[in-house]
C-alpha cells in the first residue's frame, strides 16, 4: 500500500471510529432502559477497530530481550508481539467505555469473573515443544496468583496437543495464524483459548485487546512460545507471567510504557508515566518528570518473570469495564 492510499485508509477508520462511538452509546443507553445488563454490546466499533489490528505486522519487531533458547543458547528476542496503540485509538476507545458505564452503571465492578481455558498445543511432527499437563497446571496456579485479588478466576477446560509443523513453526504469521484458530478455537465468547508454539524471532507472545474484535470472534485469544511456560527454558521468562501479561492485553490493558511521559500514558492513573520497556528488574528506574518511579514490577512492562509481581486498583477496574462492554459474554457477564 502507498504512504498516500495508508492515510485515506487511516483517516476513513478515524472518521467511522466517530460514527461507530455514536452507534455504541446509542445501543448502551438502549440496553440500559431495557434494564438489560451486559446487552449494550454492540459489535459495530470492535467490527472496524478490526481493521487495525489486522493491519499491523507483528513479523520484523525488533529484538528488546535476550532469552534462553531451547539449546541453552542465549539469543535476542521480542518480548510481547500485542500491537501498540495510536492515542486517537485509546481516546475513543476510552469514550465508548465511558457512554456505556454511564447508560449501564458499574454493578460489575464488584464481582468476579470465572473465565474457562483452553489450551491448544501445537507441536512439531515429531512431538517437539510439547507442554505438559503439569506445565499447564501449573501455569493456571499462576495465573489464578495474579489475578485472583482483583476479581478474575481461571478454569481448565481442556487441553488439545496437535503434531502440525506449519502451525508450530509459522503461528507468528496473520495468515497461518488464521487458519489454526479458524479451525481449533473453542467458543471465543466464553473462553480463553491459549495458542502453544514456537512463534518465529523468539516472539514471547501476543493477543488482540477485546475491542480488536467482535466477541465470538475466532481470533480473539493468546499466542504463546511453549517455553515460557513454568519448567520452561525461556529463562529469565520461564515462570508463566508471559502468559499473565497478555492475558491482560487480552483483557484491554495497555503496557505501562504507551504513550511515553506524555499526558495519556497507559491511560492508567495509577500506574506512573514510563518512556520506554524496563529490561530485569531496575526498581529504582525512573525515566518520566512525572510523581513515580517507572512501574517495573507491574506484569504490563518487560521486565524478567521473577521481578513482575502486581497489577495496580485501576488496572483492575479498566479490564472489568473493558470485559464488560466489548465481551460481556465472558466470565459470566
């Protein structure tokens, strides 16, 4: 595409972003007087964001890690796969969420969110870069760890292991990566699919936020190297908060580090500005002017499994309303 067709492509998704914030508070402010909670869902928004998210190219990110390969060998890597956002994006995104809360009301802040997951297993021909089911249990511990204070419980739906070379080698590619989950994924309404391979460039892992789509979208899911599973070789990302940390991008969470030090950040009060992805765990780093010190211990920046450790209040409340208005199927909305 030329850089002139791009910009009519991205200001026609901007000018329908409009329209489409339009159509969601309508059907919010619908479903609120029909005293309907959760069915102010409207697909129109996530049905156009789809577009950016398909847009972008996940394949030639630049190296930010170094990580154990599964000879032992030490080698570059990229941390998170998950797109980043434009500030127009947050800001509408952020104004639907908002016209929904105000048509709807919050009750489903103060409940809990069980959520079933699916593993998908897929490995080479020969049964190389299996999980194990105690690998898996264990991930689920892990998961439950991290979440579990702020509302969101996971439960094991299943477990499918599939020898497909293509799909294990290439699930870093949009074309492959269609294909797999077109023909694996199990109701992506009401269930977290988790996608196990070996994404090329030593990919760590990605996910669409659930505005990226409507809610029984097949794409919606993560995507994970199989060694960053606990037991893994993937060291020092061998504990299982990849999957954490794309678990909430899969829930609407930004990194800590978008937008920089600029006005917007993260779009998160409480987590403090941060110009650029921690690498480690430097606890007394400090890159923006604003009050804080950079958030390195939050599970949405880069920094190593054993530094990460919390997600903040408002982060909570942010994937509970995000779940609420663009998936509202999920967890027993």
């Amino acid at each position: 595409m030329t850089p002139t067709r791009k910009f009519y492509a991205v200001a026609i998704r901007l000018a329908a972003l409009c329209v489409m914030i339009a159509v969601i508070a309508a059907s919010a402010a619908s479903a609120a007087s029909a005293a309907t909670p959760g069915g102010a869902q409207d697909r129109a928004l996530a049905q156009m964001l789809q577009g950016i998210a398909h847009d972008f190219d996940r394949e030639g990110l630049e190296a930010g890690i170094v990580l154990q390969r599964d000879t032992g060998n030490l080698e570059p890597g990229v941390r998170c796969a998950t797109r980043p956002v434009a500030d127009f994006e947050q800001q509408f995104i952020g104004a639907a969420v908002a016209e929904y809360l105000r048509a709807a009301g919050t009750e489903h802040r103060t409940r809990d969110f069980e959520v079933p997951v699916q593993f998908h297993i897929l490995r080479k021909r020969n049964g190389d870069w299996d999980v194990t089911d105690a690998q898996i249990a264990e991930q689920l511990d892990v998961l439950n760890r991290s979440f579990t204070e702020h509302g969101f419980r996971f439960a094991l739906r299943g477990v499918s292991r599939r020898n497909k070379n293509k799909f294990a080698k290439k699930c870093l590619s949009a074309r492959v990566e269609r294909r797999f989950k077109k023909r694996y994924a199990i109701d992506p309404r009401t269930t977290l699919n988790v996608y196990s391979c070996r994404p090329k460039e030593d990919v760590l892992g990605y996910a669409y936020f659930p505005s990226d789509y409507p809610e029984d979208s097949f794409l919606h899911g993560v995507v994970l190297l199989h060694s960053t599973f606990p037991g893994g070789r993937a060291a020092p990302f061998d504990l299982g908060d990849t999957l954490v940390h794309e678990v909430g991008h899969y829930l609407g969470l930004y990194h800590t580090f978008e937008g920089k030090c600029g006005k917007r950040g993260d779009g998160i009060s409480d987590t403090p500005r941060e110009r650029s992805p921690a690498s480690g765990c430097p606890i007394d780093r400090d890159t923006c002017s604003q009050p804080g010190l950079d958030p390195v211990r939050n599970f949405m920046d880069y920094s190593d499994d054993d530094c990460v450790e919390e997600f903040t209040a408002e982060q909570e409340l942010w994937m509970k309303d995000r779940l609420e208005t663009f998936k509202p199927s999920l967890g027993g909305s």
